[in-house]
C-alpha cells in the first residue's frame, strides 16, 4: 500500500508485514549506490508508477506550476518542452522535472533528479 505519506507492505486481508510512516525522510543520506530495504523499493515504485500512468494527466491538478520553455530539437523533430513543478504534497522523483512532447502530443523525453538516491540525474526517452 501506497501512500505519499505511508507504505507498507500488507497481506492479502490487510493485515501489516511491515510499515514506514514519512517514508521519504528514510532516505535522507542516500546515494545512488546505497542498498534499499522492501519498504524503499515500495515507495520509490508507488510514487514512480502513479507518475508514469498519469503523465500527462495529472498537470491538471491544483497545486501544479507549468512552464513552457525552448523548444527542444533531437533526431529531425521538434519537442515541445513543459516544465513542471509538483506541489510539496504530491511524493514524487524530483520537485521540478521537465516534459518533451512531439508534434502528435505524446511525451517523448522526461528529465528529472532522483532525490531519493543522492539527486543524481536522469532521462527516460
């Protein structure tokens, strides 16, 4: 179960394994190369997952400030790029993570820190 302030880990009646409440203060000190626990790897792919199904949906919600900036040239096309910043209450990679649209509206590059693992930089194209 997945929360941005609560995970866990719970059978199939709902009965608790194991819990973390203010999940992500767990990882303050982590690197890239730090090993994670069942209950990080749970948080990590709870806020990734909901990231990656509501994209770009959830830019919608209150709470979110969006910026367009310069238009982004790779392999013969043109990308739009919108900026995104997340409100605090919303667990997700990083604060502000940019988004590469192609001429037919489909997301083609996301930018983003992982604060989580020491704020090292990523790209998913």
């Amino acid at each position: 179960m997945f929360t941005s302030e609560r995970v866990a880990i719970e059978t199939l009646q709902g009965g608790v394994v194991q819990e973390r409440r203010d999940a992500r203060k767990s990882f303050d000190g982590h690197t890239m190369n730090m090993p994670w626990d069942p209950l990080h790897r749970a948080y990590f792919n709870g806020y990734a997952l909901r990231l990656y199904l509501t994209t770009p949906f959830f830019m919608a919600m209150p709470g979110f400030e969006l910026t367009e900036i310069e238009p982004w040239k790779e392999g013969g096309e043109t990308w739009r790029e919108l900026r995104a910043r997340f409100p605090e209450h919303i667990a997700t990679h990083s604060r502000e993570q940019d988004f590469y649209f192609g001429a037919d509206g489909l997301v083609r590059r996301h930018d983003y820190h992982i604060d989580v693992a020491g704020g090292f930089a990523a790209a998913q194209l």
